[in-house]
C-alpha cells in the first residue's frame, strides 16, 4: 500500500526534496542507480547518535522537526519494504528516537534551519508545523518514550486552541481581510497523526475525526465541473479563493490515501472516504499527459 502511497509525493514535496520524490515515485524501476544514491546520501546526512554536548556533531536538516521528514520516513519505509534494506526500514525509528533523546537531553535547540530556530517542535503556531508529530504516535505504541508523550501533548494543544467552522473543522487564521480559511495541504498535517493515535490505546474517536475532517474537505474544496480540489475555502467569501494548486491536491490525495490504509472494511463511513478518492482519481488522471507530466 506505501507504494500506491508515495507515487503522489512528488506533487508535494518541497523544492528540496523533489529529487528525492522523483527518485521514490519510480520504485518501480530500481535498477535505477539515481534512487538509491539520493536515499544513501539522506542515511549519511542524518545524525543518528546523540552527541555528548551540545557543540558535538550537530543535527542537519533531515533532524528537523519538519513535515518534510515525515514524508522523507514514509518514502524510506517505502523503499525499505521493496528492497528488504534494513538500513532504509530501520531509517524512521532511528531518527524518531535520535530526535526524542536529543530533546530530552537539550531541549529543543537544533539550529540547522528555521524549524529549529523558531522552535516549530515547542512552540508551533500553525498545523503545518506539525513537523513527524505521526511518527511519534506510530513509535509511542512499539517504543514509548516521555517525549514522544510531551510532543504529542504541545500538538494537542495547539489543535485544541485551532479556530474552526461550525461544523467542527480545523482551519487557519488567514489575513485580516480574509478572516477564516480551510486550506488544502493541512488535511495532510492532522489525519496521519490522528489516525495513529487512534492506536494510542485503540480509541476510534481520533479515526473517526480524520475520517470526517477529510470528508469536509471534500465538500468544502471539490469542483464537481473542473474535477480538481480547490485550495482554499474563505469563510467571509463563504466560498472558495485562489488558482488550483497541483501541490495541494497532492497533500489531499497523500492523506486520504494514508486514511484508507487505517479504515476498517466494515466501517460505516469507510465508502464516503472511497468515493471521494476515487472521484479524485478518475479527475486528477484527466490532467497527465501522455509523457506522464501533469498540466
């Protein structure tokens, strides 16, 4: 199912890790010696080993408490269950646990880019600074850690404080002049973790609230004619704002599908989620052209 998963990554993964999308979305062809280059490059990259000061080896950019590295985990598990490497399925537990114990020891002090310097880990602002906060869920259930706790607690609160619409969906305080938004891409940054807290212990309410958020946006963001998901939904325009966002409906699709995974069969509103996906599907495959670019 990850690899069904990672083939919508490259319409969302940021400027730097395009290459490294590109690369997971043709896991299809690994003799494709580029793919594990780019995956050996990030494995000597990351910082694994606690220093024994903070003026040790510092933590780099795929430490950071980033919902680019939670994609980056997802793509390395991935690519570890094609390949059997345990160095790429071993990836996400070990940088999680690195990122705890660093934590724990120093508090949150990694400096190597804004995550780290603005604090988005202890003092996030935004859902989109979720950074692997689902990861510490999926990692909490198999190797609990009182950081992995705390972090979970920082982001519930954050989420408890979110405005919402009256009908109980999270969105953003955008301008002034535009009052409340729904926006697109942060179904991706609540419905993961929300899904593997549900497991923390099993508590159905946290998937049933993934479940409805994502149907929400469906409703709030799909345009029936032009097949494609708006990205965004202006509460003082009380409709929809702004140019289709090819990233965007990536997000979208990246955390239905990552929804579907967790879904009970029997579940009563596991047909509402599929019928939203495949209407996205059978609209967004109507943009590919025929050498595989999207227009």
């Amino acid at each position: 199912m990850k690899q069904h998963y990672i083939i919508v990554i490259i319409q969302t993964l940021k400027p730097w890790f395009h290459a490294l999308g590109i690369a997971l979305c043709c896991n299809l062809c690994l003799a494709n010696e580029c793919l594990f280059r780019i995956a050996d490059h990030v494995l000597k990259e990351t910082l694994f080993e606690l220093p024994n000061s903070q003026e040790g080896p510092q933590p780099t950019r795929y430490n950071l408490w980033m919902y680019q590295n939670f994609m980056l985990m997802e793509g390395m598990d991935a690519l570890g269950e094609v390949t059997g490497n345990e160095d790429y399925l071993s990836y996400t537990d070990r940088n999680i646990d690195f990122f705890a114990a660093y934590q724990a020891k120093y508090g949150d002090a990694m400096k190597a880019g804004p995550a780290g310097i603005k604090k988005w880990y202890s003092k996030p602002k935004q859902m989109w600074q979720c950074g692997m906060i689902a990861a510490f869920a999926e990692r909490q259930k198999t190797q609990p850690h009182p950081e992995f706790a705390r972090g979970m607690n920082i982001f519930d609160t954050l989420l408890e404080n979110a405005p919402a619409f009256p009908d109980g969906v999270l969105v953003r305080k955008k301008s002034k002049s535009r009052g409340l938004g729904l926006q697109i891409d942060d179904l991706y940054m609540i419905a993961p973790y929300w899904c593997r807290k549900a497991k923390l212990p099993d508590d159905s309410k946290w998937l049933d609230r993934a479940i409805e958020e994502s149907l929400h946006y469906f409703d709030y963001l799909w345009d029936k004619d032009d097949k494609l998901m708006h990205p965004l939904w202006l509460q003082k325009r009380n409709g929809t704002y702004g140019l289709y966002w090819g990233r965007g409906n990536g997000w979208y699709i990246m955390a239905v599908t990552d929804l579907l995974t967790f879904i009970p069969n029997n579940h009563p509103k596991r047909q509402a989620v599929l019928s939203d996906y495949s209407t996205f599907i059978e609209g967004i495959i109507q943009r590919q052209g025929k050498n595989g670019l999207w227009h």
